[in-house]
C-alpha cells in the first residue's frame, strides 16, 4: 500500500530517524516564533480579548486527531447538567468564509466543517464557526443571549481569545519524538502550562490532580440509511465479512475500538476530513462497512452514498471521571469579569 505524505511524516514524528534529524534545524525556528508569539500576546503587543462570560479552550499540542470532538460533546453535557448554558465556537475545517456563521443540526457540514456539524447535532447546543474565534464567540452570545459559558474547539493557540479553563488532548502516541513541527508532531512545547489533561484511551499517571483518563465507548451500529435500526457490535456475525472505514485524524484507534469488540475487519483508512466526493465504497466486497459518526455526517449528505445499506454508523461516547467537570466549573465560577 502506498503512504500519503502525511502517513510518511507521522512515522517520521514518531522517532528521531533521518528525516525528523533533517528537519530539525527548522522545528527551532518554529519553537523560537511560538514562543515570541505566545509572550507578545501575554506582555500585551499583541492584542486579546476578553468576553463578558467564562471560556473553556480545548486543544491539543499533538497535531491531528486526539479525540477532541467526543470530549468537546461530553463537556457540553456535563457543563449543562451542572446548570450551565453552554454554546460552542470553532474554526471549522475548510470553511472559506471570513464572517462567522451558525450551525444547527441541519446545517450542511461542507459549509460549516464536519466536527461543528457532529457537535451541533450531538450536544444540540448553539455551535458558531469561524477564522476568528474572538468574532465568533462574540456573533454566538449576540444570537444565544443566554449563553452563559463558551467552549473554544480547537482554540489553543488561539491566543486572541482570552481563556478562563485550558485542557490540553493527548493519545496513545503520547508526545511522538518530543519535537516541534516540522521535525516533530508538536504545535507548541509538550511542557506549555495548562489546567487539565485529559489522556484518550493511552496510559498515564495516576494520582495526578490535573491529568484524567478518557474512554471512547462504541457498542452499536446504527445503519446509516436508517438510524433507527440498530444492532449491538458483539452481535455481528462472524460470516459477515466486516469492512471499517475512518477519516479521523487517528484511524488506528476506530478500528482497535472494533476488534476489541470482537470484530475481524478490513480496514479502510481515509485522510482527515475525507470529503467523499470519489464514493470509496463503491469498488469493496463487503457485507458490511463500518463507519465513525463524523463521516457519517457528510456520507448522509452524498446521494450516491447515504442510501448504501451496507453503511452502517458507530457513535462513540466519551466516558471520563466526572470530578474533571466538577473541577472545570468551580475555575469558571472564579474568572474576574470582563
């Protein structure tokens, strides 16, 4: 099988080979500008802003896919059982518009970004995208008065917006080679200050007051031309020939997620953010193909697709100790005002 270009870096970021040593020199000069860049914001040369209500930054440091979606749709659950109003702004993958715009459930995802589009429908919770997060938040409380807590997807480094909470992903990958981009998988220093941790499905330290671990938890498939019918993973019959097909930024972990469930599949691992304009079913032998909730938000849009029976949709659910939100509201309860 061939490699992409992003398959040959992340091998190459996961050790400290020929082509990561190679890049090196570079990833210094992108260590030197983040950090000028992250001290300007805080010295005040450059601007930030502050809004009027609490604001959750979720990210990463590890570049691509460590479960921030699930994560962002499970603490907007928690946020709202613990009396909050939560609403969400992100950039929204691939959006080309400069102004802000609002997604609901029945917002088409090519024009909002997938993960927007999945949060919205997931945690049916007001969710706004846009380039500038700070315009954002700010067209998302004008719409949503009532919105008394924001959540930033993938704000990190969106050192403009002002953040009261910051929680930082990470996987089983852990920090890859240790090394900034372009020679490492790092956006910025693994050490840069944070509140929480939250750890998807890897191993860490126990006891450790800011650091939790995550599950994601998928049991059944729902067929995606019809999200009523359903059927437990465990219950697939093993004369079925099964295929799993993911563009997530960790494919690996959907289809380890399957076999651990029992299942023997072919695997099929698309690049992040596939938009499925080539059909990538059309050619498989399979009885069955297997599916992440986040494809299935643009396969539902695609007519040649949606109606494909063989499709069927594996929601996950984040699963983390409770104390982790517990201790996220009583940060936000102490934020100074705006």
């Amino acid at each position: 099988m061939t490699l992409s270009v992003a398959d040959v870096f992340m091998r190459a970021w996961m050790r400290r080979g020929l082509l990561a040593s190679a890049l090196w020199p570079a990833s210094l000069l992108f260590r030197m500008l983040t950090t000028l860049r992250r001290r300007l914001y805080k010295v005040g040369v450059l601007r930030s802003t502050r809004l009027p209500v609490p604001v959750v930054v979720v990210g990463n440091v590890f570049v691509g896919g460590t479960g921030k979606t699930p994560f962002v749709i499970w603490l907007v659950e928690e946020l709202r059982r613990a009396g909050h109003v939560p609403g969400v702004v992100s950039r929204g993958y691939g959006v080309r518009n400069k102004a802000p715009a609002m997604v609901t459930s029945a917002t088409a995802p090519a024009s909002v970004g997938d993960e927007p589009a999945l949060i919205a429908r997931r945690a049916r919770c007001p969710v706004m995208v846009g380039r500038n997060r700070v315009a954002a938040a700010r067209a998302l409380l004008a719409a949503h008065p009532e919105i008394n807590l924001i959540v930033s997807d993938d704000g990190l480094q969106h050192y403009a917006l002002q953040r009261d909470v910051e929680i930082v992903l990470c996987d089983d990958r852990g920090n890859g080679n240790g090394w900034l981009l372009p020679a490492g998988p790092l956006r910025e220093p693994a050490s840069r200050p944070r509140d929480f941790t939250v750890v998807n499905g890897g191993r860490f330290a126990t006891g450790q007051l800011q650091m939790f671990g995550m599950q994601l938890i998928g049991d059944v498939a729902e067929r995606l031309c019809d999200r009523s019918q359903s059927i437990a993973l465990r219950a697939i019959s093993p004369s079925l020939c099964v295929a799993a097909a993911a563009g997530i930024g960790n494919p690996g972990r959907f289809f380890i997620m399957l076999r651990n469930a029992g299942l023997s599949i072919d695997e099929i691992a698309l690049p992040d953010h596939y938009d499925f304009s080539v059909n990538p079913f059309a050619g498989i032998r399979a009885d069955m193909i297997l599916i992440t909730e986040k494809d299935a938000v643009k396969c539902s849009q695609i007519d040649t697709i949606k109606n494909d029976p063989r499709l069927w949709v594996v929601p996950v659910t984040a699963r983390i100790d409770g104390a982790l939100a517990e201790r996220i509201v009583e940060k936000c309860r102490g934020r100074p005002t705006a």
